[in-house]
C-alpha cells in the first residue's frame, strides 16, 4: 500500500518534508497548496504533486493523507477540517498556541477516529534514539538527571518572532518534548528564567531570546534546559542523561566526522549550520513512522495528546519568568 500525500505549505519545513515523502518507498507526494505560486511549484518540480488548493484536496479521492506546514495559526482548523474529511493527518508543531483550543481541536480528533501526529522531529534523531534505548535497555540504571542544550546560530526575523507565539512555545517546546521522551516520568514543577541578550528586538516584540528551565517531577528527578537564539559556533544540540549506574550522552553531529591533527593542534569541521541539515535522518524517519501508523491503524507518537503535554509546559515556563517562581502544572488551567 502506498499512502498517497498533499502537502499544505510549501516553505522551508514543508520542502524538508517534501524530500522525505519522496524518498521514502511506501509515499508519494499526490497534491501540493501553497498560495504562493513560486514556493508550489519549486515544490512540485522537485519532488512531484500537482498544485491544487486546499479545498481541492478535501475532496480528493486520491489522497490517503495530509501533511500540514501552514501558519501556526491555521493548524487547528485544518486538523478538524482534514479529520472529518478522513484523512490521516502529520502537522508540525504546535497544534495552536492557546491550551483551550488545543483541547478543543484533539476532541474533534477523538471524535472523528482519526490518525494525528505532531512533529517532534527529534524523537526520532537516531542519536537521541540510542540515548533512549540505552535508559530503555537499563544501562545506566534509573534516571535521575537529564540536561538538554538547545541552541540556535542565530535569531528569527522580526515577522517570525511575532507569529511564532515565542520562545517556549516555539523553540523550548521541541525540548520540554525531548524531556518527557527521556526523563520516564511527568514534569509537575516548572522553573524558567529568560532574558534579552542576543537582540533588543527581540525584547520589544515581547519576547526573549535566552533561557534556562528546570523540570521537576514528582519523585525529584528533574532536567534542565539551556536555549539560546545565538550559537556562533553552529547549531548546538547536545543531550546527557545521568543515572543510578551511569550516563549516556548525545554529542553535536557535524556534517563530516573527521579530526585534523597538524602541529598547531587539533581541528574539527563546523557544527550543522541548522536544523534542516543536522535532522534530515529525523524527518525521514518520522516520515516513516507516520505512513507506518496510517498503514496499520494504529495510534501514531507524538500524538496530539503529547502536543498538549509540550505547551502546557511551555505556559508553566512563561508564568514562572512572570511571577519569578517556580509553577506546579496544576496551576495551568484551559
């Protein structure tokens, strides 16, 4: 069985999906909708699909499943329009910035009986998979401290800062994921600082560019978070989970792995420059593990259930930097 897609949108996550419906042998890419014609059809030249519009590949026949890239602030919408029409749905993260409408959304979802994963790429990196399967296998024992380093080269434009619903919602929120995917149990204490240190921008705009988070469960194993919008060194991604019999880490991935050793010392190659380069093995395979789920309905990870989970941690981490406390998730209501 070949899941036959529609991608909706058609920029730059939506070409990264794009390259990995293509590549993959059970998919091809049936349909693709972007209003802007220049990005559709870059799309469709590389990859195939033809250009159709959204209420088009509602209708469609031809389509088992959409892929959704669109504004944040579309998701929810066309997750309930898609769910009821019944196709399998994968949509980047967030669901919506706001919790209500997050709820709402998944109760359409639940209603409909209809496939949904959110795109937390990273679970799939095969690097924080070994990390996973190493708690998972008992070779460092019980978990008790996880540390997440998350840093990007370099900071947004302003038209994105305004949309993007912010630093916790938007960067911290693939790591407060990452969290719940090592740590093995619940965060239910959230302590966040943030400031303003890379651009003052920023700052108008209402937002921050560097943050520190400590999650707490109930037990007291906790994971600390460190983001920054500026790593002049590269895109920095690093994991290490500690435990009663050990620790396993996640190094930086550059796109070569070689050591130069000459008489002045010894030098390695630049970090990934972004996202798009240091995860391509990611979005395949949760590519992957999507047409998997759709082809043998069966519930597919990170569900919208774990969607929630992220933002509600991304709201307690935005009230802890406005009160200066630490905020029990209890505290987040809808």
């Amino acid at each position: 069985m070949t899941i036959r897609f529609a991608l909706l949108g058609a920029g730059r996550i939506g070409r990264v999906h794009a390259a990995a419906i293509a590549a993959d042998p059970d998919a091809v890419l049936a349909a693709v909708a972007d209003p802007v014609k220049d990005a559709a059809n870059a799309v469709s030249a590389r990859f195939g699909g033809e250009l159709r519009t959204i209420d088009e590949i509602e209708k469609a026949s031809d389509i088992d499943a959409v892929v959704i890239c669109t504004p944040t602030d579309t998701h929810a919408d066309l997750i309930e329009r898609f769910a009821r029409a019944g196709k399998a749905i994968f949509c980047e993260k967030p669901v919506d910035l706001s919790i209500a409408r997050v709820r709402q959304c998944l109760k359409t979802v639940e209603e409909t009986g209809a496939t949904l994963m959110i795109g937390f790429n990273r679970r799939f990196d095969p690097h924080f998979r070994a990390v996973r399967k190493a708690i998972d296998d008992g070779r460092i024992g019980n978990v008790e401290m996880v540390q997440i380093v998350s840093r990007d080269p370099g900071p947004p434009p302003a038209d994105y800062i305004t949309s993007s619903g912010g630093i916790f919602r938007d960067m911290t929120i693939h790591d407060f994921d990452m969290a719940r995917f090592l740590l093995g149990e619940e965060p239910d204490v959230v302590f966040a600082t943030a400031s303003v240190l890379v651009d003052p921008e920023i700052g108008r705009l209402g937002d921050f560019d560097s943050a520190s988070v400590t999650l707490t469960t109930a037990s007291g194993r906790h994971c600390t978070i460190s983001n920054s919008r500026r790593a002049v060194y590269g895109y920095d991604q690093r994991i290490e989970v500690h435990g009663s019999k050990g620790a396993v880490s996640a190094e930086n991935q550059r796109p070569v792995a070689i050591e130069i050793a000459t008489a002045e010392g010894y030098t390695r190659p630049p970090l990934h420059d972004f996202f798009m380069t240091r995860y391509t093995a990611a979005y395949a395979a949760e590519i992957s593990a999507f047409i998997e789920a759709v082809k043998e309905k069966k519930t597919p990870s990170p569900s919208g259930a774990d969607g929630l989970a992220a933002l509600l941690l991304a709201e307690a981490a935005l009230k802890s930097v406005a009160e200066g406390r630490a905020v029990r998730l209890s505290e987040i209501g809808i």
